[in-house]
C-alpha cells in the first residue's frame, strides 16, 4: 500500500481506504494459520517536516487454540498512529517512534504487517462446541471413554499374585 508524499503535501487530509494482502504472514515461523487481507481505513496529514497516518486495520486471522490445536477464528480491529519524516537529514534513532521515508513514496505495508503480528494474543482457546467437533474419539487402537464406561480390569500379569493373596486369606481365617 503505497501512498506518494505528494499526494499527501497538496492535501490538508488525504483519507486511506486499502485491502491489504498478508498472506506471506502464514509463511513466517508465527501462530498465524490463516489470514487474508484486512481492510485499512484512516487518515494521512502532513504538518512541517512530517506526515502521520492514523489508520484502522479490520480484519480475521485463524491461529491454533492453546488447548486442543484447533483453528480458532480471532477478528483483528486496531487503531494505529505512524509518524514519518520527510526531512532528508533525519537520521533514524534506536527509540524513535518516527520512520523515515526514502523517495517519493510511502509504503504502509510493512507498518500494517508489524501492527497486526502485534496483535496476535499470547494464548487463544476455543469454545467448547468447537473442541466438541473436532476432537478424536477413537484411533488406531484407543478410544475416549468416560470414568463411568470404565471398567476396572485386573492387569493379567497381577491375576497370579492376586490368587497368592487370596490363598494367604483363606489360610488365616
């Protein structure tokens, strides 16, 4: 998504609305599982020697829940400030929450890519219907089965000291 600073000089506010592609974020080693393109409103104004970009980024992202690894749908709806400097001897500092721009032009992209990775929580769960659905009840050689469904079963290996114990009985009484 890019933006010419011209453009943006010649207007008092230049509003932005952009669908922005970010499907090679399912490529980078993150949750991100799915994700398309987000849809980025806002605004872009220029004052002095920089240019601000107020934006909203909506959007709906499927990371794995942190419990059963399902597919969680999580909506994505972020307001975002970037500031950039269009002055040509602005030296970028460590700390700076200012960006410089080289050229002509202003690529909001990787701004928008950094803002929606920062929103990805640190855990997501799903909701008990869904677990419901999608989780196994049987494989190859297993199956699910409830504490009341159990049966105790004596291990056979244990079925000859269990008769030594119950002869033991017998000769005590």
């Amino acid at each position: 998504m890019k933006i010419p600073v011209q453009k943006i000089l010649q207007t008092e506010e230049l509003p932005v609305e952009s669908e922005v592609d970010l499907t090679e974020l399912e490529s980078l080693k993150n949750d991100i599982r799915k994700i398309g393109s987000v849809l980025v409103e806002g605004r872009m104004s220029a004052q002095d020697q920089t240019i601000t970009a107020q934006l909203n980024i909506k959007g709906e992202m499927i990371l794995p829940c942190a419990r059963t690894l399902v597919d969680v749908h999580y909506s994505i709806d972020r307001d975002v400030i970037e500031v950039f400097s269009i002055d040509p001897y602005y030296q970028e500092e460590d700390e700076s929450e200012m960006h410089p721009v080289d050229g002509e032009m202003i690529d909001l992209k990787p701004y928008i890519e950094e803002n929606v990775l920062l929103e990805i929580p640190f855990r997501v769960y799903a909701d008990p219907e869904t677990i419901e659905e999608q989780a196994l009840s049987a494989g190859e050689g297993w199956e699910v089965v409830s504490e009341d469904d159990l049966e105790e079963k004596l291990d056979p290996r244990f079925e000859k000291l269990q008769s030594l114990f119950n002869d033991d009985k017998n000769e005590n009484q």
